[in-house]
C-alpha cells in the first residue's frame, strides 16, 4: 500500500478544495472575481422637504437622542424615497452623540450629526464646499434663537422657550437655555427642547443639501467676530489658534483686547 504523509494529504485536499471553490463559482456567478467587479455603494442626495424630516426626527428623538434622530430623520426619508444603500444604514451607532458626546457636554450632536450628513454627500479630498455647508450650519446653531419647532402633538413638554446657545457645545447651549427658561438642565421641559431642536437641526441640513444641489452657492460666512479673531490669531498672522467656533462662549475679553 502506498504511504501518504500528513503534508501531501493537506496539499492535495487544499488543491481540491481550490478547484471546487472556482468550479463553483464559475457556475453560480459568484466568487472573487465577480465579488471585486460589484460597484460599491451609491450614496447619492435627492431633495427632501424639510419640514417632513423635521417632524420623522422628532419622532425619532425618543429613541436614542439628538444625532441619532437627526440622522435617522434625513437617512430615513432618503431610504424610503430611494431604498438602497440608505435602507441599510446602521443608524444604531450614532446614538453615541447623545449629550454632546456621551453624555460629556461637548459637541451638540446636531451639529455633530449634521456635518456627518453633509461630509456623506461630499466626502472628496476638496474641502471647500464641505466647509462652507458646515460653517453655516454652525454659525446658524450659534446665532438662531431655537428651539423654533412646534410639534401638532408635543411629547414631552407643551412649550420650549428659544434662546440663543452661543455654542456649539452641548453644556454651555443647555445651560443658557436653562436660565433663558428657568428651568432644570434634566427637567422634562429640557429633553423637549432639545428634541425640538434635533428637528430644527434636520430642517437645516435638509435645506443645505437641497440648496447644494440645486447648484446654489453656500459661502459659508463666518461672524464678524469669529473672523476678527482669525485675522489676528489665525495662520496668517500669530497662527497660535485654530478655530472657527465663537471665541467669546470660552474666552473673556478685558477693555485692552482689540
């Protein structure tokens, strides 16, 4: 009888193996080959109405916050207006935003979801129209008094008095809207707030995106402020300070500073 060791077994089963796999996928269409040749995802904007994305994300607030309803409230309406590759989005993780990050009061996950929606749609090396979009969205989260949503059927609170946050910091949004208010930063009337202004949020991005691709042109202007304190502080100048956020939320000025 003829002798076969452990090596030459493992190599003749890998050889027929091998030829198995690619007999089959010659004959189902599947395999490597036709694997590599499929087209990735299409991610693709189609203009959606503001106010019906408004009213999803409201909806969706309850179920993992701010970003998470957001998102899920512009990807939703995408997916049922188009399906793939929206319908398979995991929005699960984008509850992580909740609380400006984890609960740790930093960036607003409206601000935060909102500028991963737009990099989305414009994820190439060029950056200048991605900025733009996110500088006024920023400068508007900034300025806007918000929240300006009136749900038909609040959930939470029957009013949410609007207040200027600005910041986009979660913290310091929260806390000047509670003493706009009056009321506690975990009170019910808070959570209504900040529900209505996901839905803000996503009527926003909504218009920025239908703008963008109606071939408007979004500048993306930055406050007089904020500009003031590149101009002097920026790349150009001392290059000692990277930031287009409003410097006066942080920093005190005294009487001496230009």
């Amino acid at each position: 009888m003829t002798q076969i060791n452990r090596r030459k077994a493992f190599t003749s089963l890998g050889m027929i193996g091998s030829a198995a796999m690619f007999a089959g996928c010659s004959e189902s269409g599947l395999g490597v080959a036709n694997a590599q040749s499929h087209s990735a995802p299409v991610w693709n904007y189609v203009k959606l109405d503001p106010t019906e994305v408004a009213d999803r994300t409201y909806r969706l607030y309850s179920e993992g916050g701010c970003m998470y309803g957001l998102v899920g409230g512009v990807l939703g309406a995408l997916a049922d207006k188009v399906g793939e590759p929206f319908r398979s989005f995991p929005i699960e993780m984008m509850r992580y935003g909740d609380g400006g990050v984890g609960g740790y009061g930093s960036l607003c996950g409206v601000v935060n979801g909102g500028s991963a929606l737009i990099g989305m749609f414009h994820h190439e090396k060029p950056k200048e129209q991605r900025e733009a979009m996110i500088a006024e969205l920023v400068v508007w989260y900034e300025t806007t008094p918000l929240p300006q949503y009136k749900p038909v059927n609040p959930e939470w609170a029957d009013d949410a008095e609007p207040s200027v946050s600005g910041s986009i910091l979660c913290h310091l949004s929260t806390n000047r809207w509670c003493d706009a208010s009056g009321y506690e930063a975990f009170s019910m009337e808070k959570k209504e707030r900040c529900r209505r202004l996901a839905a803000d949020g996503a009527s926003k991005v909504v218009e920025l995106l239908n703008r963008d691709l109606d071939g408007v042109q979004i500048l993306g202007e930055l406050t007089p402020q904020v500009q003031s304190c590149i101009d002097c502080h920026g790349q150009e100048e001392m290059g000692n300070t990277m930031v287009k956020m409003n410097c006066g939320a942080c920093h005190q000025f005294d009487g001496k500073h230009p």
